[in-house]
C-alpha cells in the first residue's frame, strides 16, 4: 500500500537543485557579497564627505558672521584676515608634514 516511491530515495531533480542552491551560496559569499560591501563603502564614504563639506561650510560662514558682528564691529576686512590666517596656516601645517615620494610607502 505505498502511494508511491519510497520517501527516503532523493530526487534527482531535488539532488540538482541542492548543488546548483550550494553553488549559488557559494558564489554570493565570494563574488557577489565582497561587491555589495565595496559598493556600500563608497556610498557611506561619498555621503559621509559630502555631508562633512556641508558642516564644514556652515562652520565657516557661522564663524565670519559670529567674528563680524560681535568681534570686529562689522569691520569684514579683519574677519577675513583672521579667516586667511587660519587657512595659510593649516595649509602650512599640511605643508610640512609631507614627505618625498622617495620616502613613502
């Protein structure tokens, strides 16, 4: 009184799909998930110094305004010395830390 074949004998097709369900894990763990990482990292990467421009402008033109009215007395000239100042010696600083392309790795 079986209905049919016995239970316990796999499939040849249910057998296929195993392999080929097997060797799509396989290919999504080594190919495809190392893509999708790399691609995140440039999105975050590319939001993340977009957003730091933003804050960084907003920075800069809160200061100049903040050191116009309340520093200088409306005297905008000093504000941008002071801002020119502030620039010229980050950029130096930069300047100097550098080192000959002979000297890096």
């Amino acid at each position: 009184m079986s209905d049919g074949p016995d239970q316990h004998d796999p499939d040849v097709v249910d057998t296929l799909f195993t392999y080929f369900d097997r060797f799509m894990d396989s290919l999504h763990d080594r190919v495809l998930r190392p893509i999708m990482l790399a691609g995140r990292f440039v999105a975050y990467g590319f939001i993340l110094i977009f957003l730091a421009l933003v804050v960084l402008s907003a920075l800069v033109i809160g200061f100049v305004r903040f050191s116009t009215i309340y520093l200088f007395s409306h005297h905008v000239w000093i504000t941008y010395l002071v801002v020119a100042a502030l620039c010229i010696g980050g950029g130096l600083f930069i300047w100097r830390k550098r080192r000959p392309v002979s000297l890096r790795k």
